[in-house]
C-alpha cells in the first residue's frame, strides 16, 4: 500500500478551485429564492461553509504569491 501526502501546491489549481466556489455559491444563492424550511436552511448553511472555503483560499493564494515575490517556491 503506497500512502501518497499532500503535492506542492498549484495557484493556478486554488484559483480554479476559487472560481468554482464561487460559481457554486452564487448559483445556490439564486436558488434560494425558490427553497424554504430544510431545503433552505440547508442551501444557507452550505453558503457559510463556502464562504469559509473562499476565505481559505484567497488567504492561501495571497500566501503563495507573496512566497513568488519573495522569491520562495
């Protein structure tokens, strides 16, 4: 059994994956306004933890692109 660890990171991958977030956020936001009870209480709670997510990546592209400036890796 070969047990991988996590690759070097890739802007260009978190970029996309920001997008993509940001995408699906926007998309179950407009779908709220159809849903009610559960279902809307669920699209909310599922909108908080993408906005963390997009936090955490913006946060880590900022990271990268200040190692890039500082001449890191």
């Amino acid at each position: 059994m070969t047990i991988h660890g996590p690759g070097p990171n890739d802007t260009a991958k978190n970029e996309e994956r920001l997008k993509k977030t940001i995408r699906n956020k926007e998309a179950a936001e407009m779908a709220m306004e159809f849903a009610e009870g559960e279902e809307l209480a669920a699209i909310q709670k599922k909108n908080e933890r993408r906005e963390e997510h997009i936090d955490g990546l913006r946060a880590e592209i900022l990271a990268e692109a200040k190692s890039r400036i500082n001449g890191y890796s």
